[in-house]
C-alpha cells in the first residue's frame, strides 16, 4: 500500500499572504539598492548587476531561513538581515530627498550620486553597529516617581523594578542575563515585576538564559504571561518561573500590607491566551480581582497597553505594561501607535488610572535597537 503526501491546502489567505510578504521583501531590499547603486551615479559596468546579484540573493536567503522553523541558527541569520534591511531602507528613503534636493536644483552628477552613495553606505553601517550596541548591552535605569492619591501613607516610597520583554531567544543571553539581574538587585527594590515575552521558545530552550532570573532579591517577585509565551508552551513558562520563586498571577491578586494598609498587585493573562489553545489560559481582569479589597489602590500587570480600557473601567490606579519596546528600530515605533494607545513612558486614562509602558529590557527579532534604548525601571511609588 503507498501513501500520497498531503499538499499544503492553499487558500486565499495563503495566496495574500505569500503576496505581501514577497512585495514587502522586495521593496526592502529594492529602496536600499537603489540608493547605493543608482544608475545616475555611473558606477563601473560590473558594480551595479553584481551588487543586484547579492541583493537578490540577500532577500532570497532571509525568506528561506524565515521558514527554518525551529533553527536557532537560521533565525540569527534572518533576523539580523531583517532588521539591517530595515535600517538600510529608512536611510535611503531620508537620503532620497538629499537627491531630489539636488535634482530640482540641477546640481545633480554622477561624482556628487556616488559620494552620497557612501556617505548612505556609512551611515547605514554606523546605525547597524550602534543598534546591536544599544539591544545587547545591560539596560539602564530609568528612574520614575508615580503620585497614586488612594495610597496610603505608609506605602509612600515603595519601589517597583520593572522588567517585560526579555525574548530570550536565538541569541544566547545567559551572561546579558545575569547583569540584567545583578543590576535590578542593585536598586533594592521592595518589589520586582516580570510583565510578560520571557522568551521566544520553550522553557526547556530558553533555560541557561532564564535561570538567573532565580536570583532576583526583592520581598515580593510577580509574573505575568505576554503572547510570545503562547507561541511556546505558555504553562511551561508559568511552571518555570514560579519554580524560580516568582508568584505567577494568573488573573488573581495579591495584597500587601504595611500598619494597617493594603495595596493590591493583581494580573492577567495576556489577551492572545484564549486563543492560544492552552486549557485555562485566557485574560480575565474581573476575575483578578475579586476579593479585593475596593478601598484599596491597584496596581495591575497587563502585558499589553490596549488593556488600559478595561482597567480604567475597573477603576485601576496603575496599570504596567510593556509589549511596544518603544518602536524597537526607529521609525517603527509611528506603526507600534497604530495599534497600541501608548508606545513608552508615563500616560493618565483618567482621573485615578495611569498607565507606565516600558520599552522593554531585551529585543525581538533583529538584535538592533534604534532610538529607543532597553530599560529596567524603577517606579517609586509616592501618596498624594
């Protein structure tokens, strides 16, 4: 008896799909070899179909080994084309109107095509290095003091380290790790908060580099799941983390209490889990806090900022996000707004809600960060 191999079904969205991501590649890879190699700048005859040759080739090759699913190899190799084409692309669109500039003025030649050719060349290369700088290093501090009227006095100066986006992933970051760690314990937070995207793969994959996170020494340490952990597994991250000594919020609650007050830290799983197919995983913020005490202040872990409605309706007082990185590579963060309420920083909703929104402490994708540089964050919580 033989057996056929079942054929990939194509369907329409397939065929979309396939087009878009083919125009996509296509117009990054076109803009960029356009601006260095332009016929105008007169380059030597085999310049120009040679560089076309290792263009194409360079596209070629990020889309095949986008499709190496499970190859950690093949995602370095893509992601790092990725975000260096995307770099290449948006200088070329800026150094365009230096060219149209200079054509409307009929100054245009092929000497002056050329220089601008390598000045483009150059600066494309800086911004690349300056990029896998700025993801690979430790984040900085970013300090930020958060007025919330209902605290009660004898939570003023309470502080809060935030770190979300971590992505392990691809990249081997164990050691990045353990500085990122050794500098949150260096803040003496009085609480820690991990807001979701741990990592990109399995708990089993991502273990060397998700370990140090064990180390972290603060009173009180809360996770929350974002959509990256439902890629892969998201209770294998749940499992992990709270065998490292972090208290999983899983649309619950947690209260503190100081003479007298209480203060509540409450999360949720992150609004991708229901569609995850993980039994029991789904966002329910209503959920998270029943039980709560109402008159006290609530602090709530939503990985995404799109969840600000709802806390606003809940009557959160603070809500911690992450999920944006701040756009990542710039300009990327103006395509981040489009779906999201707040890329970064410090935001009111309403009178009582406020929304901080990290940039994120690690990368995803491209090991590149333009323009909106990792953070862990200190949140020195004060009473009104």
């Amino acid at each position: 008896m033989t057996t056929t191999a079942t054929r990939p079904r194509v369907t329409v969205r397939r065929v979309v799909f396939t087009l878009v991501l083919l125009t996509v590649t296509t117009l990054l890879f076109w803009v960029p070899f356009e601006g260095l190699f332009a016929a105008s700048a007169e380059w030597p005859d085999p310049v120009r179909p040679i560089a076309a040759v290792v263009f194409a080739a360079a596209a070629i090759t990020m889309i095949v080994l986008f499709t190496q699913r499970g190859s950690d190899r093949a995602a370095r190799i893509s992601q790092f084309l990725l975000g260096f084409v995307w770099i290449a692309f948006v200088w070329t669109l800026i150094s365009d109107v230096v060219r149209l500039g200079m054509a409307l003025a009929g100054v245009e030649n092929p000497f002056r095509s050329r220089f601008i050719a390598v000045l483009l060349a150059v600066l494309i290369v800086t911004v690349t290095v300056y990029g896998v700088y700025e993801a690979m290093r430790v984040p900085r501090i970013k300090r930020q003091d958060v007025t919330l009227p209902r605290l009660d006095p004898a939570f003023d100066g309470l502080t809060v380290a935030v770190i979300t986006d971590t992505h392990y992933g691809a990249i081997n970051r164990a050691k990045w790790s353990r500085g990122m760690v050794d500098a949150v314990n260096g803040l003496n937070a009085d609480v820690a908060v991990h807001v979701g995207d741990i990592a990109d793969g399995t708990a089993e994959q991502r273990l060397e580099q998700a370990r140090p996170l064990g180390d972290v020494n603060t009173e009180h340490r809360f996770y929350i799941t974002g959509n990256h952990e439902y890629y892969s597994n998201g209770q294998g991250w749940v499992d992990l983390m709270t065998r490292l000594g972090w208290k999983a919020l899983r649309n619950e609650h947690e209260t503190l209490e100081r003479g007298g007050a209480k203060l509540v830290f409450a999360g949720t799983d992150d609004i991708t889990a229901s569609h995850s197919g993980e039994p029991g995983h789904a966002a329910d913020l209503g959920h998270a806090l029943r039980g709560a005490d109402p008159t006290a202040p609530v602090v709530l872990l939503a990985h995404q900022p799109s969840e600000i409605r709802k806390a606003v309706e809940a009557g959160v007082d603070l809500q911690l996000s992450g999920h944006t990185h701040g756009g990542q590579i710039w300009p990327f963060h103006y395509l981040v707004r489009l779906q999201q309420p707040v890329v970064a920083g410090l935001s009111r909703h309403s009178d009582r809600t406020q929304l901080y929104t990290s940039r994120g402490s690690g990368f995803w994708g491209p090991p590149m960060r333009v323009f909106a540089p990792s953070e862990i964050t200190l949140l020195t919580l004060r009473s009104s």
